[in-house]
C-alpha cells in the first residue's frame, strides 16, 4: 500500500526506542519511553507551507497524528505545525 499525504501533512516513518540501554541493561517494553522522532517518508501536495523533504530525521509532538501501518512498519501522518525540529 503506497500512502501520499495530502495539503499540509507528511508521513512519518517512526523510529524504534532502544531495546538496550549503553552499559547492556534490556528495557522492558512497558518501560520504554515512546520515541518521538522518525524519517520523513513523503509530503504532501502544499509546497509553500511543507519546509521538510523526504529523508528528513524529524522530532514531532507527542500526541500528533494519526498512526498507520505502511508494509509492517509503523508510521505517523502529522501537520507540518507538529513537527518541532529537522534533527541533523
């Protein structure tokens, strides 16, 4: 299933939260914090207000969007206005 975002939206490919902490300590699921970033996937039709690109890492609100699944993978539909920063 392709997903193309209309107006102002974008897809979002989340990123997976670490399983694993630096030293090696695993986290258990119902301990881990719910990532707030992903990868930009595709945007959607309004050009002028859109100011990210495909392949964009991007941080985006908490509570933003709708969540989808695309091939297996979990993603994001959000507004332009959620996302916070381009993470470089």
């Amino acid at each position: 299933m392709n997903v193309k975002p209309l107006g102002d939206r974008i897809l979002i490919k989340i990123k997976e939260s670490e399983t694993k902490t630096a030293g090696g300590i695993i986290i258990p699921q119902t301990a881990q914090e719910k990532t707030q970033t992903g990868i930009v996937v595709a945007v959607g039709t309004d050009k002028d207000v859109i100011k990210v690109k495909e392949g964009d890492e991007v941080m985006y609100d908490k509570y933003a969007g709708t969540q989808i699944k695309v091939q297996g993978a979990d993603h994001l539909i959000v507004k332009m206005q959620d996302i916070l920063a381009v993470l470089e």
